[in-house]
C-alpha cells in the first residue's frame, strides 16, 4: 500500500469511528512527501478530510519521504530519531504534530 492509499484508509477509519477526533479543532496537517507530493489532512467540524495538494492553509506540515511516512501511519516512526537526523522536518506547530502522532497512535488501536 503506498502513502496515498494509506492516509486515505486512516482518514476513513478516523470518519467511521470519530471518538477520538469528535472535539479537534478545525485544522489542517499538510505533509510535504518526496515520491507521492503533497497530501494533506483536514478536520473539521468532527470529521476528517483527506485532500490532495496544498488547498487549505496548514497549521502544521511534516516533510519527510514517503517510507518515513508510512512507518508514521504505522505508528512504527521514533518521530524524534528521525526529526534529529533530519528524516522529518516541522514547519509549524511540534505540539500538532505531536498530536498528530497520538491519533495515530489511537487509530492504530481501533479494529479493522
């Protein structure tokens, strides 16, 4: 499954059981990948919405590759190894993207 696929099938997991983002504010995670561009993650109004290319304004965006990426959405990423050696880059707030890493984190958990 590549990058796209997977934040598609996260996003519509996020949708189907929205506990978890039922109270996020409304804001938008950009992620700026090398093969795939840029995707980004909007939530809004308790939903979240995967959109492709930079069409809103980000409040956090996370560079990296698209391996670095999908070992994100696998919560398999030690996020700060990879901010300190230069993997991952944060324009934006670290807060979000830390909290970013926490609803991966939950929806990893969540049943198929």
């Amino acid at each position: 499954m590549n990058a796209k696929e997977q934040l598609i099938e996260l996003v519509e997991k996020m949708n189907k059981e929205p506990a978890h983002i039922a109270d996020e504010k409304d804001r938008v995670f950009q992620f700026d990948l090398k093969e795939t561009g840029t995707l980004q993650v909007q939530f809004k109004d308790g939903q979240a919405y995967m959109l492709e290319e930079a069409t809103e304004d980000a409040d956090v965006t996370l560079k990296m590759n698209d391996e670095s990426f999908i070992k994100l959405l696998d919560d398999d990423l030690n996020t700060t190894v990879a901010f300190m050696t230069g993997k991952l880059k944060v324009d934006g707030s670290m807060g979000l993207a830390m909290k970013l890493q926490q609803l991966v984190k939950e929806y990893k958990q969540v049943a198929e």
